[in-house]
C-alpha cells in the first residue's frame, strides 16, 4: 500500500540532496518525490510516496524530521486528499481517424491536447495515479511516443496543519505569514 | 561595526563562549588564523586534524558544551570526517570550521578543494557552506544552536576563502536567528498513563540508562525513580555515570561485554525501562531473542530511534527529564520483591566469579591494571578510552562514580579516539586528573599527539595496555576463526622509549607489583606520563569476558575460552 507524506522543507540549496542522501542511506525506498514552491516564501513542499510493504512510513517521517531544513513532516494517507499526478504523452498520428480517435479519448477523460503536429500529438493529463492509467492504456493502441509523469502531489482537505512545535524560519516576513495562516 | 568574515569567526566564537579551539592551519583557513591573538581564544595545535575532530568531542564530552574544530580546506577537512562520525554516533556537540577554495574557483577541483559539505551530510547533523560573508555570523550563531539542541550532534561550516577575507557590518545575530530551536519533544498524558500502568504492574523490570539519562541531566531523576520503585538498573557503554555503582539497585554494564548481572536480569525482566538509549546491537545480541518475557517502555528524544529495532509497546518521544518526573508522580511505590532480592542474590554468586579474585599468576591481566588505576584515583578520575578490548575492561572495572564523565567511541568503535579525546577531556576539565587507557594498536593510530600533550603541557595519564597485537580481533580470530591469526600480531616499537623521545616521563610494568608502583608514579606526576604495561598475548587472561558472541542471545554468555570449557562456539553470522 502506497503512503504519502507531505514535508514543508527550507528553500536551500542541497535540501533535495540532504533528502535524497538520508533515503539512500537508510535504504527507503521511494515510489515517487515531488518538490516545488508553496504559499510562502523560502519553503518548498515535498510529496513523498513510499510502498509501505517495502518501506515503513513512520520511520521515514521521524528520519525527515530529524533533517534540519525539514520544518514538518505531515502523513496524509489517511486524510481526505487530492492526490494529482501529471502526465505528457507524445502519441503517433497514423491516419485522421487516429486523429479524432485521440480526441476523442482526451476529451472523454479530460484531459487536454497541448500539441499537434502532422504526425504526432501531446496530450496532457491531470489526476489521480488510477486516472491516468487509465488514459495512457487507451493512448497505448496509437503508439506512444514518449511519456513524462511528475510524481504525486497532494493536498490535504479542510483543516490545514502546519505542526507549531517544528523548526520554523522567523523573522518579520514569516511570523507575519504564521498569523495570516491562509 | 564591520568585520572581515575571519574577525566574524572568532567574535562569533567568543560570544558563544568558546574558549578553547583544537586545529591545524593550511592554505584554505590562514586567513581565518590570523586575527585569533585578538580575542583571547586559545587554540592548540594538535599534529593530525583527526585528532581536532576528536579533541573537541572529547571537550565536548568533559564539559557538555560545544566542542570546537578547525581545519583547512581539502585533506584537513577529509582528516576531520572520522571524528565527525565518531561525534554523530555518540551523539556529541562539536562545530568544525574548514577552509574552502574562493567561491570564484568552487567546483573546478581547485587546489585543495574537495567538497566537505558533501562528504559529511549523512555523518553530521547539519553542515553549511557559505558563499556570503553577510550569512556567517548567523550561521555560526545557528550551528551552535544546532549543535547542542535536542539530540546533540556535529556540525560542519564550510568557509570559502573569500568569504574569510571580505568585509561586512557585524550585526550580533541574537534574537534574530534563521531558526527558532525546536521545542524539545514532551509526552502525552496518555503515553505517561500508559508507562506508569506497565510499571505498577510488573513483577521483575529493569531500568536501561543510555547516554540520554546524562544529556537531558536527568541523574537525579534516574536515582529518584529507582529508588521509588525499587527497580535494579542498567547502563550502557555510553550510560556509566547515570547511576551510583555503589547502590544496591546497580546491575553495571548491560550487552556484549557487560556485566552478567545485568544482562541476566534483562533476559529474565517482564518490564523494560529504555530510557535514553538506543537498544544498539552490541547491547541487545540478536533481536528475537532479547528480553523475550518483557514488556518494554521506551523513552528518547530522537522519534527515529523508538521501534527502530527492538519493537515496544510504549514508545514516548520526548525530554527525558521532565518525563521521567512525570511519571515518578504517577507511580506507585513497591519493593518488587522477590525479584530485587533475586538479583541481589546473582549480584554475590556473579562476584565470586570476579576476575580480580583471581591470582595473576605471575602475569599482568588487565582487568587487575584497570583496578589498580581505580584505586589509586579513588573513582574520581575523567576516564578516557580506546577502542578493543582495553576500552571494554575498562568499562568493566574502572567503576565510574555518578555524574563523572567516562569517555569512550561508542557507536563508531573509533581506534585512535583516546589519546586526543583526553586531550579535549583535560582542557574542559584543568582541574581534574585525567587517565587514558589505550592498546598498543590504538596508540599507534594517535602517538603523534604526545608533542600536542607536551607543547601544552597537559597532565593527562597515559596507560598502554600492551599485548602486541588488535587484541580485540585476535580474540575473535582465536574463539571464531579457527584459531588463524591473521594479520592481528604487532610488532611494536618500546613504547617508554618513543615518550622519553617526546621528553614525556614512563614507566614499564610487567607485574601486578610493579604496575601498582608506576601507576602511583603516574597519579602523583604533575605533567604528561605514560604507563607501559606488558599483558599476555595469549591465553584466557588475554580474552575480554565475559562475551556474547555476535549474533547470540544476550545470555548466551561466555565466560572462559571454550576450549577450556569443553564447549565450541560458532563462527558469528
């Protein structure tokens, strides 16, 4: 079973790396890690997805925390939550009815067509893991080119919990964004 | 006020109150060096930036409060990476400073350059470059923060050259820190309920003190919770200190080497009490067969090191201190009787079995050289080990007293840690005689630093224990590997010799007589002295017992040869 943890990690340069360093030594291994920027300024956020038959989430949680660019680690598996992933197809155009065929698959499932090129098309996909599955088997029977996946990212429902005992940056531009608490 | 990023360094220093620094200058950190003269901070010069590492965790260890390291760019700072380790594992509060290339040539592979920051991230709790001058003295403010907070631990600064030459405003970063220190972890009411539920019901516990009891300084609160509930206590390597040896409550050392009281009691309790430690594997022999009949309580303040490899049932993440006062006011008082007086009975069986009973039969055991040195400092005496089997019974039968400090590398087993750790030791700690116990493999690692003892004229008392070999190795190569002693023999040079060289007083003691004779010479030797003694290379007073072997069960003990014992034990998985 999949679970999936959320970090809020400082915006320093080598914090993937200190990351990515403590999961190799520890032997965790990784399902999917995304980072990118967040509401405020000087954090990222990572989603991190481990298979828990392979890798205990708890003690890569405590083994996060113990980082010190890690502000807060949250495990959000059992949460009400958006779970996205994002995909890029390249797919082959044989003929026109391969063409209104690809169309019509990306229109079905919502998902976008970016691209379009005499011989070949980008579809873009935004969804759950299952959601996009599901797309890029039916893309399949076309050829695909080429595919990117980001990894998940997730967000939380409801109540948003930043976890007040943790190592947080101050400072007037953070404390002022700690009171806000958008 | 504007400062170069050097004068920075040392005011930052200063105000955290530093006044000894152990190092080497090179290329990448003169610039650094040269306005030291003007804030009044000591630094010795020690002959192997291993040993600035080690010095100043050994200072660390001495006195609780940060140690301090400096070395230059490239193979200084490398040369600091086993100290680092050695501090990460045994949870010490160092800051290292190392030199760096300028920021214009980083990355090109530099003279000297290496990537330090790199090479230490999983072997320190936090490192920085820092390519801004206007970011350090922040970032010395935060290191030490960082250092000594929570699970104390090493952590490195990395200065480019440049960074040490410019100049900026120095603002006192005090009270505007990039961190606020994480609040130290506190146990719910649930968790103490719970702890405090197991126990008032538990028939025969038994408490384990790690190295947590003397960092959180919870001495006081250890003693107070034995006593109320009359529960015997353990102490890891790390732990002698935590607990009076001389309370009928003592069990002395648990694990590989420890005593077999304590472990004993272990394999027999239905209650552990893990408090502070981390149930190591050199503590626990194999897991599925340790402690089988307890349940387990488990405290500390790392949240990674609960359930990390024995399960418990309750694990409380949080400052030992306050915790354990916690739970001293939910607890009930009882005598755990008849347990407490069944292992007061193994107490006096297990002491007939003593190894200082024994004649020495015209050669010098070690265990009766580690006694002699007890006697003669009354227990009072900062101890300093190496690492082998000098170090483990050192830890046997030098009976540390309560809250004094027994230094040794726990968790990395480091060789060459003793002789500059004491180094460090000495300096926290002008007042207090000093006493290192090293095999002649280790000294070999660390004899360089007999100049560093004399050119500061530190009184430390140096013990080579010397068999001629890595007596640690060849008694394993002797028990576990067919008898074939390979590559564990030393030829070694006269010892007593290689100090009078360093113009360092010795001594050679070859009997119980004349060992008792030098180590009175030494006691009463104000200045640098070592002690050589001559200990069998073979035989049953050359092995450390008793033993676990590796992978066994923690009362599968050993206690003599088993060639002697009729017994064959099998080669550790």
């Amino acid at each position: 079973m999949n679970r999936t943890l959320v970090a809020s990690v400082a915006d320093r340069p080598g914090v993937l790396n200190r990351v990515a360093s403590m999961f190799r030594r520890r032997a965790f291994n990784i399902e999917s890690l995304t980072v990118g920027h967040t509401e405020r300024e000087g954090i990222s956020r990572m989603t991190i997805v481990v298979d828990s038959r392979q890798t205990n989430a708890e003690k890569v949680a405590q083994h996060l925390e113990r980082l010190v660019d890690v502000l807060h680690v949250e495990d959000i598996t059992n949460r009400p939550a958006i779970l996205h992933d994002l995909a890029l197809v390249k797919v082959q155009i044989q003929d026109k009815v391969a063409r209104s065929e690809i169309l019509r698959i990306a229109d079905s499932f919502q998902a976008k067509l970016v691209d379009m090129c005499p011989q070949t098309a980008i579809v873009e996909i935004t969804g759950s893991e299952a959601t996009i599955d599901t797309v890029v088997e039916a893309l399949r029977a076309h050829g695909i080119l080429e595919m990117v996946r980001t990894g998940r990212v997730a967000m939380a429902r409801g109540e948003t919990n930043r976890g007040t005992g943790a190592l947080a940056p101050v400072g007037e531009q953070m404390s002022s964004a700690e009171q806000g608490g958008s | 006020m504007w400062k170069t990023g050097a004068e920075i360094v040392w005011e930052m220093l200063r105000r955290e109150g530093v006044e000894v620094v152990f190092g080497i200058p090179g290329g990448g950190i003169m610039h650094t060096y040269h306005p030291r003269q003007e804030y009044g901070i000591h630094h010795v010069l020690v002959r192997h930036e291993q040993s600035a590492a080690h010095a100043a965790d050994g200072y660390a260890r001495a006195s609780g409060r940060v140690g301090v390291a400096i070395a230059t760019s490239g193979p200084g700072a490398t040369n600091l990476v086993t100290g680092i380790a050695t501090a990460m594992m045994d949870s010490s509060p160092i800051v290292c400073i190392t030199g760096q290339v300028g920021t214009s040539v980083l990355g090109t592979d530099a003279f000297q350059e290496t990537d330090i920051t790199g090479i230490t991230l999983p072997i320190t709790k936090h490192n920085y470059l820092v390519t801004d001058v206007a970011d350090l003295a922040a970032t010395i403010h935060d290191a030490f923060e960082i250092a000594r907070s929570g699970r104390p631990g090493p952590v490195l600064i990395d200065l480019p050259g440049d960074v040490q030459r410019a100049t900026t405003e120095f603002v006192p970063p005090e009270g505007r820190s990039t961190y606020v220190r994480r609040a130290l972890p506190t146990a719910d009411e649930e968790a103490i309920r719970r702890a405090a539920a197991l126990i008032d019901r538990s028939h025969r516990p038994v408490i384990l003190a790690g190295r947590g009891v003397l960092l959180s300084g919870a001495v006081e609160e250890l003693a107070t919770f034995a006593n109320r509930t009359n529960t015997p206590v353990a102490v890891t390597l790390l732990g002698k200190g935590a607990f009076s040896p001389d309370h009928p409550l003592y069990l002395g050392m648990m694990g590989m080497h420890g005593h077999a009281v304590a472990n004993h009691a272990i394999q027999n309790a239905d209650l552990l009490i893990a408090l502070g430690m981390r149930f190591d594997d050199r503590v626990t022999g194999v897991p599925s067969e340790y402690a089988p009949q307890a349940r387990k309580i488990h405290i500390d303040i790392d949240a990674s090191e609960l359930n990390k490899r024995i399960p418990v049932d309750v694990a409380i993440h949080a400052d030992l201190r306050p915790t354990l006062a916690q739970i001293i006011d939910r607890v009930g008082s009882t005598s755990h009787e008849p347990w407490f007086s069944e292992t007061q009975t193994w107490r006096t069986q297990a002491s007939t079995h003593d190894v200082l009973r024994e004649s020495p039969n015209g050669v010098l055991p070690t265990p009766h050289v580690i006694h002699e040195i007890f006697s003669a400092t009354g227990g009072d005496a900062v101890v300093v080990t190496d690492v082998g089997q000098a170090q483990m019974w050192t830890a046997q039968h030098y009976t540390t007293q309560c809250a004094r400090p027994f230094l040794s590398s726990g968790g990395l087993g480091t060789m060459g840690f003793g002789l500059p750790a004491a180094i460090g030791a000495q300096f926290a700690r002008p007042e207090d005689e000093v006493w290192v116990v090293v095999g002649d493999g280790g000294f070999q690692m660390s004899l360089h630093e007999l100049s560093t003892l004399v050119q500061e004229d530190l009184p430390v008392r140096i013990a080579v224990i010397n068999n001629s070999a890595l007596g640690m190795v060849r008694q394993w190569q002797t028990l576990f590997y067919d008898g074939r002693h390979e590559a564990t023999d030393l030829m070694n040079p006269d010892f007593t010799r290689i100090a009078e060289a360093y113009g360092i007083p010795a001594y050679r003691a070859t009997t119980l007589d004349s060992a008792r004779a030098a180590i009175a010479e030494a006691h009463g030797h104000d200045g640098p002295v070592l002690v050589e003694f001559e200990v069998a290379r073979e035989g049953d007073p050359s092995h450390v017992y008793p033993m676990v072997p590796s992978g066994a069960a923690l009362d599968a003990m050993i206690h003599s040869s088993p060639t002697a014992a009729g017994s064959s034990v099998g080669r550790p998985a």
